[in-house]
C-alpha cells in the first residue's frame, strides 16, 4: 500500500472512531430519543413575524416543589417555605407582564410531602396573587387502586382543607394539574421504577386531573419522543408509556373524553453551550442553579414553538424547576430572576407586538382551550368561572 493509502486509511478509521465516539455521546445524554423528532418533525413549523404581527406568550413556571428534597427534617422544609413566602413577594411584585399582572408559581407539590403547615403558607402567599398550588407525585411499585386513593385524597385536602384547587365550571368536580415525580409517567422508566401503573392516564381523568405538565425530562430515559407538542395522550391497554404519542391539539378540533391534554415544555439542542465542543448542550427549559431564565433562553424557548396547531402567534413556554432543591432555590430567589423580567419588559417596549403573559399552570391550560375555539386574543375575562375556593375570596 502507499503511503498515500495508508494516509487516507488512518483519516476512514480516525473519521470513524470520531463518529462512533459522538453516537455513544448522543446515547449517553439519552439524546437519541429526540434528535430524530426535533431534525425531522412532522408538522413544518410556521414562520412568524413577530415585528409586525402579534405574538403572545404565556410563561408558566412549573416548580416540583419539594420542601422535605435530600430527607430534610420538618424544621428545614419548614424553613424553605418560609423563605419562599417571605422573598417572592419581596423581589418580583414590582414587575409586571404585558397586561400588568405580577410574575406567577406554580408549586406542584407533592403528595408524599404533604404537612398542613407548609400548604397553609403556600396559600396565603397565592391568595395573595403571586401564584398556584397543584399535584406532584412520588411513588413506586404502587398500584392502580393506590394511585387513585392518593390522588383522591390529596386532591380533596388540598381544596377542602387549604382552599387550593379549584372546580370545573360545568361539572363542578376538582381538578388539578399534575407533573409525575422521577419523570415516570405512565410506568415510563425501563427498569419499572418510581411508577408501577401502566395505565396511569385514566386514573389521573376520573380523579379530576386537567392536564399533565411532566414532560420535557431529558437527559432523563423516560423522555417522549414526542416534543415541542401540546397534545392529548390516551391509554393504550397493555403498554407502558402511553403518552409517548397522542393527537395534536389544533383549532377547531376538541378532545375525545378519555384524552387527557399534555402541555410538554421546550425541548431542543442548544449549539451556544458545547459540550467537548462538539456536542450541544440541552435545552430542556429547566431553571436550576447556574441556569437561571435569560432573554437568551428565551429566545431558545420561544424557537421550540410549542404551541396549538393553527394558532401559532400563540407560544406556550413551560417551565419546570425544583424550587427547593439546594442552589435552585438561591438562583430561583435571585436577582438574575430580577434581570429576565426586566429583559422581557425591555423587549416589550421595543416591540409593541411581543406580548408576554405570566400565567398559572392551569391558566395556560385554559388559554390552550382558547386556541382550540380559535380565538385570536387571549380572553382573561373567561378564566373568572375556574375559581378556588381561596380566589374567589380575593
């Protein structure tokens, strides 16, 4: 062989150990699981001009608030609760959306947390207006009869006990909103861990649940390869993962009864932050120490455009974080939170079409709903029939 050959075959091998190397990355991040979806989706996403169109975007921030995170004992949870009602207020009532409404939370807490003192406090602070209390969940090797008695009781000592929750307009039942601890939605994990309920979707409609708001989870295995979607998932007897797929929300199209709407988050490659500098880093909207929200993520949210077919001057960017995980909660109660609100005021005096919305979780839920009847202007005015028991004494 030439050394020519020889050349040329050392750079196939290189070239080859280079891409098998960036595969193993790919897989290690669990990347694999979207990459596909996100380069090659199967809806064209529609190209807006938000300088001379409007544009409205609801940001919710969905915290899986766990006040007792790392075993902490009560006088610590306690503590973190106490912080959070104390400084919220203190740094964000001076800001302000587009419509004039303060910056919102919603804290998803979970069931296998619950102590009256640490929800008492968290009402008083959303009666206060600052935000929204709904169902988080821990649980593992459980079964179909025990999901359902948690979420049952939970839900009724949440809206009778701590006037939190509210009840549906036209059937007057509870409902909540619900983000599945370990990402383990619908028994998602392959090792059968953190769930044990295949059939979790149904469980969650007949007790009284709006909508799932779990996903994104990357880097995590139980993510979807469904993403960037807002979309209503059904059970599929027999299988684990069910809301790995499901029927796109669209205007004019309205849910069957035993659909349950998922509101997934964004989720994309983020070729600012490389990792090795090779691989990009993931988007996956989650606000956590070292990673606060910027205008410069926010532009990366508002690129997933998450929204409901035929309406996409609507952008819905959901949020997650774990509010009182330790570092979290010092970035989240930060004054780098303090600078993104300024930085969406500031775009929105530049551009007087950008219109930003801080919602609830089950706000946004309802303005998806608005979307689907084809609405061209959000209507707060119908969000008053969705009352708790602690807003309707506001």
């Amino acid at each position: 062989m030439t050394t020519a050959g020889i050349v040329l075959l050392i750079a196939l091998f290189a070239a080859l150990g280079g891409m098998v190397a960036l595969a193993a990355l790919i897989r290690q991040r669990q990347m694999h699981l979207w990459l596909k979806p996100y380069y090659f989706p199967s809806e064209k996403k529609p190209v807006i001009d938000g300088q001379h169109e409007d544009v409205h975007v609801f940001i919710a921030i969905c915290d899986h608030y766990e006040p007792e995170w790392n075993n902490a004992d009560h006088h610590t949870a306690l503590a973190r609760v106490d912080r959070w009602c104390r400084e919220y207020p203190a740094l964000f009532s001076s800001y302000s959306d587009s419509r004039g409404r303060m910056p919102q939370h919603t804290f998803f807490f979970p069931q296998d947390q619950y102590h009256p003192a640490y929800l008492d406090r968290l009402a008083e602070l959303c009666h206060d207006g600052f935000g929204d209390v709904d169902v988080h969940l821990h649980h593992d090797n459980d079964t179909a009869l025990g999901l359902f008695e948690k979420l049952s009781d939970f839900r009724d000592t949440l809206y009778h006990r701590h006037g939190l929750l509210r009840t549906d307009p036209e059937t007057g039942n509870i409902v909540y909103g619900f983000i599945h601890g370990n990402w383990a939605l619908c028994n998602a994990r392959p090792d059968g861990r953190w769930c044990g309920v295949d059939h979790e979707i149904p469980i969650l409609l007949e007790t009284g649940c709006y909508a799932d708001l779990t996903m994104p989870s990357a880097p995590s295995d139980t993510q979807t390869p469904t993403i960037n979607s807002i979309y209503y998932a059904k059970d599929c007897p027999g299988r684990t993962r069910s809301h790995d797929h499901g029927i796109r929300a669209a205007v004019g199209k309205h849910p069957e009864h035993d659909a349950l709407l998922m509101i997934q988050g964004p989720l994309l490659p983020d070729w600012t932050h490389r990792k090795f500098g090779v691989l990009p880093r993931i988007e996956n909207s989650d606000l956590h120490v070292g990673r606060p929200a910027t205008w410069e993520r926010m532009k990366l949210w508002m690129k997933a455009h998450v929204h409901v077919q035929g309406q996409p001057n609507w952008h819905f960017v959901k949020l997650h974080t774990h509010g009182c995980k330790a570092g979290n909660i010092d970035t989240l109660l930060s004054a780098d939170m303090q600078a993104f609100h300024e930085e969406l005021a500031a775009h929105n005096r530049q551009n007087p079409h950008f219109h930003y919305h801080y919602v609830t979780a089950w706000e946004m839920s309802q303005f998806v709903h608005q979307a689907e009847d084809g609405l061209s202007k959000p209507d707060w005015t119908a969000l008053a029939g969705g009352l708790s028991p602690v807003a309707s004494m506001v």
